[in-house]
C-alpha cells in the first residue's frame, strides 16, 4: 500500500465517521425535540403552580391575620379576668372589713 491509498482510506474512513456522526446527531435531535403539546403542558403546569402558590399565600395570610385576632381576644380576656379577680379580691376584703365591724358591734 502506498501513500496515496493510505490518504484515500484514511479519508474515506473519517467521511464514513463524519457521516455517521452527522447521522446519529440528527436522529438524536429529531427524538429529543420538544413538542408542542409538552410545551403547552409544562405552561399548564406552571399556571397550576401559580395558582397553588397564591391560594398557598392568601392561606398564611388568612392564618397569621386570624391569629392576630385571637392574640388580641386573648389579652381582652386576660385583661378582663384580672380586673374580675381584683374587684372578687377587694369585695372579699370589704365583705372581712364588714363581718369585722359587725362582730365588734355585737360585741360592744
């Protein structure tokens, strides 16, 4: 074998390469390729999301204003339980005083 048949095969054999690189990209492309039906889905999907992601924050935000509230009607109670337990607390002592002063009366 002289040079020019090696150059002739070595071409030959990088064009059958070539080709079959060519080959196996186009069918790869060809499979792989996005449709239109897959995009019109994912864009579904998505406004599924979005929409998930909006009743999502309307919740926490119903959730931390109804907290809200309840932390505010909890401390009314509390307020309102103290004030109960000072005026039973001083009505006990002024009922004491008066069984108090009765009892020396009758004494006296």
């Amino acid at each position: 074998m002289d040079r020019t048949e090696l150059v002739i095969v070595t071409a030959l054999i990088l064009f059958v390469a070539f080709c079959i690189g060519w080959g196996t990209c186009w069918a790869w492309h060809r499979f792989t390729r996005v449709t239109g039906a897959d995009v019109s889905e994912l864009d579904s999907m998505a406004a599924a999301l979005h929409e998930a992601e909006e009743a999502r924050d309307a919740a926490v935000a119903y959730q931390e204003q109804r907290e809200a509230a309840l932390t505010a009607q909890l401390n009314q109670s509390e307020a309102e339980l103290s004030a109960a337990m000072d005026g039973l607390r001083a009505a006990r002592t002024e009922a004491a005083e008066l069984r108090a002063w009765i009892e020396q009366q009758n004494q006296g």
